[in-house]
C-alpha cells in the first residue's frame, strides 16, 4: 500500500475502518464502497450512509504465495471475495490460515501496510472465520 | 465517583499461543521447572498484522457494540506499546468506533498500570459531568529479548471500558484509590528495542508493596473485609505473584480464580488486570462486589471497588472466553518469525 499514499488513504477513512457504505431505501440496495447516487433509482433514490455490520459468506478465494514487497514476511495468505449480508461484494484478505467457499466471517480490524518503517501505518479491515 | 460506573466492556487476546515448555526446550532449560516456576503454561501472541491499536479496536468494539458512539467523549488509550512514538492511539480507536471528531484523546503510560489510570481519569471526566461518556483501553503487544526471563511471559491482549453514569452501568465505581512511589524496578530508555529490569526490585519492593498498600488502602477507605467481595482481580505478570498478593491481603483461589488468566496468556502487561477484570464481568451475578489492583512498574498500583447491577444480566458474553479457547499453538520456529517481524517495526 506503499504507493498508496497518506492522502488518498485518509479520505476513505470511513470506509477502510469501519465499513461504512451507502444505502438506498427507495430499491433497498446497499452499496459498498459506498456511492452517493444509485445508479437503479438515479433521481428517485433516497441515498443514506449505512454502516454495514461486518459479517458475511466467502464467495471464492484465492492463495497468494508471492505477495507484492509491502506483504513480504507474511505468504502466503488468503484473498477473498466476500459476500456481506447486506448484499455488497467485497475483496479482503482473511486473516485464517485455512478458509474454505461459503465460510462465515467477520470483519476484524488490522495492520494493511505502512509507509516504510518510519512512514505511517495503514490500518483497515480484513475477515476472520467464523466457523 | 460513586456515580459512575461500566457501562460497556471487551477483552481481546490474540489466538496464537506458544507454550513455556517449547521456549525452555530451545534455550536448553528445564521446562518443568520454567513452567512451575512461572506458574505460566503459555502466552499469547499477535499475528504479524496486530498491534496495540488493532487489538485496542477489537476490545473497544466489542465494549460499545450496540452503545451509540457519538456519546463518547474522552478516550484514553494506556499502552507501553503504542505502534507510534509521535501520533496517538486513541485517535486510530476513536475513528474505527465512530467516536470521532467529537472528543478528546491521548495515550497513557505507566508500564502495566496505564489502562486503569485510564479508567480513573475517564470516570473523572463521566462524575464531573464534562464528558457524557469516555472510553478507556488498556493493550500491549509485550516483548522480551529472546532468552530473557521476560521472553517466556511476554504476551499481547486488550481490554476496553465505556465509562457512564452509574444509572446505565453493568457495574458501579464504588471507589478507587492509588499508591505510587519513585521505584526503579523495571524500565526502558527512549530508543531501546527491549527493558531492563532491576532484579532486586520487581517482587517485594516493587509489585508486592505498591499492590498489598493499594489494596489495603481502599479497603480502609471503603470500610470493606476481602470478604465482603466475590471476586478479587490483581495485576498478573506471571501466575505465582498475583495468587501471593492474593493470599497476603486475605483473598481466597474462590475469589481470584474466575480472574486470573495468566497461566492461559501470559503477561499481557496494560491489559493483563484488566482482561481478569472483563473475566470475571462475564461470570458476575448483580450485587457481586469484584476487587481489582493493577501493577506498574516505575511504579504504582491503582484498586477499584465495583459492584454489578442487574444490568449485568442484560449483557450477552464479551467473546473473551472463544478468544482463550478456540486458539492456535506455535513452535520455536513460527513464533521467531512474529517476533523478527515484530521488532522490525
Ligand atoms: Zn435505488
């Protein structure tokens, strides 16, 4: 996440820390990242922030053995596509040594990167089994 | 003080463990003895993504879920591990619960004790009126050099405590009171990677004096017996000194062993009183009185007398109990690396 950098991290805040999306009450349909006009509804949609409660079902996931630089010291490790119960698909790593398709998880709150090792840390969520 | 009280609690131990034994094993010592000697099976330890403000946020989230955020107004964070030198902890748990930017922060220090003087100041702030709520955490991700003594209890946890008006608390503030003096027991210099410790004084001088005085004090002050409580929580570098302490203050294993989690996690030094405290939370029934002393080293105790309300009932498990059971075991091996990646930070 090194390229990243401070700023734009910093602006999605909301979203890395706490799952905050958007939800639209006229079609029912939670969006997360979150967007601020429902592209069902467009004008008709009653857009609100939504906080999504964490937990979902993995959808299909992957092993990753050669990671990029930022996640060296910690292959391999599990990217997953998750399904929220509010609907929005994700992709997150699972924290779990061994996951399998249609797991529940559970967001959980971590170390994502950081700038170096005197730059900033980045923090936000990855999953956890619930099994 | 007395009207104040815990609105909202959570514990937090990582599920890695290692054991003693296996740490005995590699330094060529007697593991019977390190392990009986300690008085600590094994130790938690954090995956190589967890620190002090990740741990900070799982127990704090835990201790306000369902509570409305907005209405925390202070949160002090107590560590010897911030993940920063220069940039608060408390700012990274008040923005992952939604607390922010209505409140005021900052990170404590006081070697183990840095959690409870939290919660003093956060009841302060709730008695006083100037804070509607206040949040206080203590955590740490401990380490020591590898074969140090400290290595085979060195271990990772956090607890967290939303602080509120009496009325809305699972468990009263009866009353807190604090010994501290000028004690090098135990110390790190700013830009040291592991502490010393001064081995004349970290047992009686240190922990036992500022713990039994502390104790005592607040007992004096409450006009209280040990058993007029049902659980007494102490501060647990190990699991001999706290049973000790226990003894000389007239407490019995009834009422300190529902707290006393070392022997399962090991030293998890900030947090270490204060996850006995969230233990023994889960298993309260209302009007149970629960006493607790923290140790720091430098050094001071601070002791709290609480007392459950029928809210207490009310609250489901803090899900302490699956983070000590549902754990995973290190060898040597593994959990060399978590360190190295660990100490490169
Ligand atoms: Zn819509």
């Amino acid at each position: 996440m090194t390229e990243m950098g401070a700023p734009r991290f910093w602006r999605n805040i909301q979203q890395r820390y706490r799952l905050t999306g958007t939800r639209c009450d006229t079609c029912d349909t939670t969006y997360f990242p979150p967007r601020q006009l429902c592209p069902e509804c467009r004008r008709e949609g009653d857009v609100e922030e939504q906080e999504l409660n964490g937990t979902g079902t993995v959808v299909t996931y992957t092993t990753v053995h050669e990671p990029s630089p930022e996640y060296e010291g910690d292959s391999p490790y599990s990217l997953a596509i998750v399904e929220l119960d509010e609907g929005p698909r994700v992709t997150a790593q699972i924290v779990d040594d061994e996951i399998q398709v249609g797991d529940e998880v559970e967001a959980c709150f971590r170390r994502m990167g950081e700038g170096g090792g005197d730059g900033v840390i980045y923090y936000g969520f990855k999953f956890r089994s619930l099994d | 003080m007395d009207d104040t009280g815990i609105a909202g609690y959570g514990g937090y131990v990582p599920s890695l463990r290692i054991e003693t034994r296996e740490i005995a094993r590699i330094w060529g010592e007697d593991p019977d003895e390190i392990e009986n000697g300690l008085g600590v099976r094994q130790k938690s330890v954090p995956d190589l993504d967890e620190d002090t403000a990740t741990m900070s946020v799982e127990a704090a989230r835990r201790a306000t879920d369902g509570e409305d955020s907005s209405r925390i107004e202070a949160i002090y964070v107590g560590s010897e591990s911030h993940p920063y030198a220069v940039k608060p902890t408390a700012t990274i748990v008040g923005a992952a619960i939604g607390a922010t930017p209505g409140m005021t922060a900052a990170d404590y220090e006081f070697a183990c004790k840095a959690g409870t003087a939290a919660i003093q100041t956060g009841a302060g702030l709730v008695s006083s009126g100037v804070a509607d709520r206040a949040l206080a955490v203590g955590a740490d991700v401990s380490q020591g050099a590898p074969g140090d003594a400290l290595e085979y209890s060195a271990a990772a946890g956090a607890a967290a405590f939303l602080l509120g008006d009496a009325d809305d608390a699972v468990a009263k503030l009866e009353g807190t009171t604090s010994y501290t003096s000028d004690t090098p027991d135990f110390w790190r210099r700013e830009g040291e990677r592991y502490p010393q410790h001064g081995e004349r004084f970290t047992g009686k001088p240190a922990y036992f004096k500022h713990t039994i005085n502390a104790g005592q004090n607040l007992l004096g002050e409450l006009d209280r017996a040990p058993e007029d409580y049902s659980y007494a929580v102490f501060h647990q570098p190990n699991g001999k000194f706290p049973v000790k302490a226990a003894h000389q203050l007239g407490f019995t294993e009834e009422q300190y062993e529902a707290g006393l989690l070392s022997p399962e996690i090991g030293n998890t030094y900030s947090a270490a009183s204060l996850l006995g405290l969230v233990a023994v939370l889960d298993e309260a029934e209302p009007d149970d009185r629960i006493f607790v002393t923290s140790f720091g080293s430098g050094a001071g105790s601070d002791a709290f007398s609480f007392r459950a309300t029928e809210k207490i009932e009310e609250t489901g498990d803090s899900k302490l109990r699956d983070d000590l059971t549902d754990v995973e075991h290190l060898d040597y091996a593994m959990y060399a690396r978590h360190k190295d990646k660990i100490q490169e930070e």
